[in-house]
C-alpha cells in the first residue's frame, strides 16, 4: 500500500513502486528483504497514521487513552481516530476525503450540537448533531463532496436526516463498522516494547 513516505514519489502515472517492485541497485532482485517484525509494525502504524491525517504526538496520546481505557486496545484507538470531527464529516459526505474534511472543520462551516467548532480533532459522542451551518449549505466544495459521494452512502453508526444537511451519531462504531485494511494488534505491539 502506497502511504507516499519518504521515497515513494507517486504522485505521477511514472510511479516506481508500481513500474518495479524491487529495491534500485543491480542487486535489487538478489537482496529482496521481507519485512519483519519492528518494520511491519512501523508500516500499520504509519498506515493509521496517514490515514487519519495524525501526527506523531497526537497518535501517541490516542493510543494511551486507549490503553488506559477497559476494553480492546486496538479497537478503541481506531474508534477514537473515527470519531474525529473532521473524519465524521468525511463519512457523512460532506467531504471527498478526510484532508479536506479538515480544512472545512477548520474553516468553520459545521456546527455540533448547535455550536461551532472549528477544531478538526474534537471528538463527537453518541446522541451529537453535526450539522453545515446555514450560511454554508451552498458552499460549492460541501455540494460537490455531497454529490460525488452519493453512492458511497454514510457510516451504520451516523444517521443522515432527510434534509441532507444534518447527521446524528447514533452509536459508537464497531471494528466491523471501521473498513480499514490494518491489523491494529500490530500498532499495539509496537506501543507495547
């Protein structure tokens, strides 16, 4: 999986990592190394990490809250990471991907519960409103987003009204719920040394 880290210069159809998948060098094909133990680890974490959009420091203390909270660790930092503000405004599809569902929670254009925030990594708790502030209802990048994701529909665990304009959180997502291809037993491992 392509996490464009340093070195994986992908962002062009001349992609390395699909032309050859084999490290540069003459020896390239000889001294294939399969990653192992830390590395993989490193790699699942790197994976949460950029999927979210969180740095280091932030994912850390995720992780302890998770750690010290009753339950699976794992789980419960994935459900943590979901429960952002700006990835909730990505699975409702008032976003097109969770950078921008950022950049609209940091611009100001959602309310929960009927007030403002503008801060990307709140985190909304079940019974919330999440709602686009009247005077951003027809913002292009929100009406464009709602279309463009129309058949992608919300999360089991958000409860769209019929407006389209307001979500309810209705419960806390289950790792089911959480379509991400990690294995978050190796993040845990890795926290764990």
């Amino acid at each position: 999986m392509k996490l464009f880290l340093k070195g994986e210069r992908c962002y062009t159809e001349k992609c390395a990592i699909e032309k050859r998948n084999v490290p540069p060098g003459q020896h390239g094909r000889a001294r294939r190394a399969k990653m192992v133990g830390y590395g993989v680890q490193l790699r699942e974490k790197q994976k949460v990490k950029r999927t979210y959009g969180v740095l280091e420091n932030q994912f850390r203390r995720y992780f302890e809250a998770a750690d010290r909270a009753k339950g699976i660790t794992g789980e419960l930092l994935l459900q943590a990471l979901e429960r952002r503000l700006d990835n909730v405004v990505y699975r409702i599809g008032f976003a097109t991907s969770r950078a921008q569902g950022r950049q609209l929670v940091r611009h100001g254009h959602f309310l929960v519960n009927g007030k403002k925030v503008d801060i990307p990594s709140f985190t909304v708790k079940i019974g919330d409103t999440v709602t686009v502030k009247p005077s951003s209802v027809e913002n292009a990048t929100i009406v464009h987003a709602k279309e463009e994701v129309k058949g992608r529909g919300t999360a089991p665990w958000i409860d769209m009204d019929a407006s389209g304009n307001t979500a309810r959180i209705t419960s806390i997502p289950t790792r089911e719920q959480i379509n991400l291809p990690v294995q978050e037993q190796l993040i845990v491992e890795l926290y764990s040394k």
